[in-house]
C-alpha cells in the first residue's frame, strides 16, 4: 500500500506499507491491504507503520485519514517530536 503523512508544515512520511495503525475517534484500528475505502477522524496518539519486519512510530495531534484503492492518505495536524 501507499502511505503519505501530511501535516500542515512538511511531508512526514511517504512510501510504501504493509500495515498501518491509527488511532480513531473511537478507537485504534488497523489498515490492510484491500481494506474497505474508509475515512475517519483521528485523535492525538501513535501512528504505527509496518513494512515487513520494519515498524515507524510517529505521534501526531489529531488529523484525518482516508484510504481507498491501496492508497492511505493521512492529513495530520501535527507530529510530535519525541
């Protein structure tokens, strides 16, 4: 799948996936290859990528994501630098 992590001020993530979790309004959840098209809000919290064996942790401050067709689209407010 194609990831890209957008915040107002910089591009903080784009290239591929095998899985990503984010966390929603109502809860984590989880994005597979082939998952339903969905668009959510997000709450502050972790976004974890995997891509094989390799696992990115990025914090952000709330946002949206959207992910239809293989490709997931996060737009978040902010990331915060740990």
């Amino acid at each position: 799948m194609k990831l890209t992590i957008i915040t107002p001020d910089k591009l903080a993530y784009d290239g591929v996936a095998t899985a990503v979790t984010v966390p929603g309004s109502t809860g984590s959840f989880q994005i597979l290859k082939d998952h339903a098209a969905i668009v959510s809000t997000l709450e502050d919290g972790k976004i974890i990528i995997q891509n094989g064996k390799d696992e990115i942790v990025l914090v952000i401050r709330g946002g949206v994501v959207e992910a239809k067709d293989n490709v997931i689209t996060v737009l978040a407010e902010g990331i915060v630098e740990e």
